[in-house]
C-alpha cells in the first residue's frame, strides 16, 4: 500500500509540472499558426495582414490575443472595433459587417497604420500621446484609411488587398525593414567594395596609382620605390668633426 500510494503521488506531481507547460505551449500560438490568413497587401515596412476568427467575436479575440502577449495598449473593450498596440505591430479586431459572426484580425506594421490610417479615426481608441509619436504630431495620419473592412469605401492609398500566395502564406508578421548596406574590404592588390542588399552581393574592385615627381616631370606606376636614407656617420680625430654626405 505504501508503495502505490508513492507511485500515485509520483504521477500526481508529474502530472502538475507537465500539464501547465503543455497549457503554456497552447496559449503561445502564433496568429498564423491559429487563424486562416485572408488577405494581404504592402511590401518591406509596410504590410498588412488579414485573418479571419471564425465565430469568434472582437472582445473575444482581444482577450485571447492579449492573454498570450500582453500589450503596450489595448483600447476600450467594444464589438465592432478594437486595437491592440505592440512595438512592432498594431492589431485592429473588427466586426465583419458581411459575417457579423466572425471577427477580422488585421496586423498592420507601424508604417502601413502612418501611410494610411486616419488619425482621426484613431483618437476614438488610442491615447493621444501614441498617437502623436506614432504620426509625429500630424506630419502623418492624414490617409483615410479605417481598416480592412471598410477597404470599399476607404481604401488604403498604396496597393490594395489580395488573396495570399503560397510564399506569403510563409511569411510571419510583421515583416522586418529591409536594410541594404556596404562592406568594405581591404586585398593585397585592390580595394573591394561589396555592396550587400535584396538581390545579393556585388563587388566593385578598383585600382588606384601613385603619382611621383621625378624633378622633369610627373610619372605614374602601380608602385613607388621609396627613397634610400642612412644614418649621417661622424668620425672623432684630432678635435675636428666631419660628416659624410
């Protein structure tokens, strides 16, 4: 009796370390990896993705979303909008006015909410003081744009929504910034400079010549051999000092 009773107590603690893990595991679900991806639109910076809730409404999916990663923000619960505010993405939760049922989860990248947000529309969930750094203090925020829902009559101004292709089903929002820079390098013979960006790597190599004053006139080469110097030599005698020249 004794024994079984430390086998079950064994199982019972294994039990308890295991299953919150495995609970963990469930509520850290990416959104591509939970709902059907709908629509995009955008390129580099600026994206927007669209997915689709099922039969799930907009304060239900605020709350799921926000239990798994917790907002910088997050707006007024209400049913037919809602924002969740990351430092890389801005979630807004929408009440599809087709499938009143269903819920619309479009992550935007900062840069796609200042090209085609309203401000405006914003002020009514967020906090003014997000607003003016995010739309540095109206230099941006001037779109008409008030989400995928109402992409009929306000549209966004660069691009417009599609249905995913098989590659941008792959991709995780928000996409990063595409950065290019430069490389330099120094080589025995030449300076190479590789130039590193979207289509890949291209090197330049250049050559450069030293020009030298011969006394009758300027003369190049691709080297200089410099010129022989020694240490003046004196020589002691009979209280005189000379010098070689």
């Amino acid at each position: 009796m004794r024994s079984k009773g430390s086998y079950l107590l064994k199982l019972l603690l294994v039990f308890t370390l295991v299953f919150p893990l495995l609970a963990a595991c469930g509520v850290n679900q990416k959104i591509e990896e939970q709902y059907p991806l709908e629509s995009v639109n955008g390129s580099g910076a600026s994206t927007s993705y669209v997915y689709r809730a099922a039969g799930v409404s907009v304060p239900e999916v605020a709350k799921a979303l926000a239990d798994q990663q917790k907002p910088q923000q997050e707006s007024a619960e209400a049913k037919d909008h809602m924002f969740l505010v990351y430092n890389d993405r801005i979630i807004h939760l929408q009440q599809d006015t087709e499938k009143p049922e269903d819920t619309l989860i479009e992550v935007d990248s900062q840069e796609y909410v200042r090209q085609n947000y309203s401000s405006s529309f914003l002020e009514g969930y967020l906090l003014a003081s997000f607003l003016g750094n995010l739309f540095d203090n109206g230099r941006y925020g001037h779109g008409s744009y008030r989400g995928y829902d109402d992409r009929g009559t306000y549209k966004p101004t660069g691009g417009s929504y599609h249905a995913p292709s098989a590659q941008e089903k792959k991709a995780v929002p928000p996409m990063t910034v595409t950065r290019t820079g430069s490389i330099f390098k120094r080589s025995k013979n030449a300076d190479t400079t590789s130039t590193s960006g979207g289509g890949g790597v291209t090197s330049h190599p250049s050559k450069g010549k030293i020009t030298r004053d011969t006394g009758g006139g300027k003369k190049s080469g691709s080297w200089l051999t410099p010129r022989k110097s020694t240490k003046p030599k004196t020589r002691v005698g009979f209280g005189r000092i000379s010098r070689r020249h």
